[in-house]
C-alpha cells in the first residue's frame, strides 16, 4: 500500500496571512485536527501545519485574538512529510519517529497533494493489520519522556 492509496486528497488549505479563526472553522467544519498552510490557492507549496493544538496553545492560550494571522502560529518545516508512492512501512516510520499524527503528502517542488492521518491508517489499513495500526497508535501518542524512560531501560 502507497501512501497515494492511504492519503486524503485535496485537503481544505490556509495560506499564512489568512485569520487563525479560518483554520479553526475549517477545522470544526469538516471534523479535523489540522490545516496543511499553503503559499497560495495557486500555488499549494506546503509551508506548513496549523493544528488544534497549535491554536489552543500558542494563539488562545497566550490571549491573542482570534485574527491573527496563521503565520503566526503554525508549526513550520522542516515537517515530516512523503511522496505519493511511499511505502506503507515509510509513512509509519515517520509518524513514529516525528511522533506526530498526520504527514503530508508532497509532489514535485513541494506541491501538496493529500495527507495522511492517523485515521486514514484505522480506516484503511486497520481491518487488515489492526495489530499495526494499534502500535502506531501507542508510538505516536507517548509522552516523550514515557519514550526515553523506555528506551533507558532496554538498555
């Protein structure tokens, strides 16, 4: 399986000078965590991720208005992110060792083509390898300090 076949395609943008408050309302509109951030609607080189955690912890949390502008907030590269003919097995291992729960899709020059969620995994790849998608779960959602402590103590 490719990450082609895993992928959400065409996912719903930002650009960095639109209002945190746009993110936020795609977000809640179509049932998301986060908004790939793109250069333009003409030009969907992908600058970064603005997630529900980036705005509740770097916008709300330190009392900025909801009109700030994305590039304020937004996690930027360098990002983990994929080809559309990556392996199954590559798109795990980044999601693992980024431990984040999304990666994006990229083509030629950085064009953003889909993203790949951790729901994306359950939905597609979870009927068949559920084991799998059940320790990228546990990998992914660990505290970091719960991954050193783990990796202390094989040694």
């Amino acid at each position: 399986m490719r990450a082609r076949d895993l992928m959400t395609s065409d996912p719903l943008v930002v650009t960095p000078t639109d209002h945190v408050s746009r993110a936020a309302e795609i977000m809640r509109d179509t049932r998301v965590g986060c908004v790939p951030v793109v250069q333009s609607s003409e030009s969907p080189v992908l600058l970064g991720l603005i997630t529900d955690r980036d705005i509740a912890v770097r916008c709300v949390a330190k009392g900025h208005d909801s009109k700030c502008d994305v590039k304020a907030h937004m996690t930027a590269g360098p990002l983990q992110t994929v080809g559309p003919d990556a392996d199954i097995s590559e798109v795990i291992e980044k999601m693992e060792a980024g431990q984040v729960r999304r990666i994006p899709v990229v083509g030629d020059r950085g064009v953003l083509l889909g993203i790949v969620a951790q729901a994306d995994l359950a939905t597609k790849l979870g009927p068949k390898e559920p084991l799998k998608v059940e320790e990228v779960l546990e990998r992914v959602s660990a505290p970091v300090c719960s991954v050193e402590r783990s990796a202390t103590s094989r040694r």
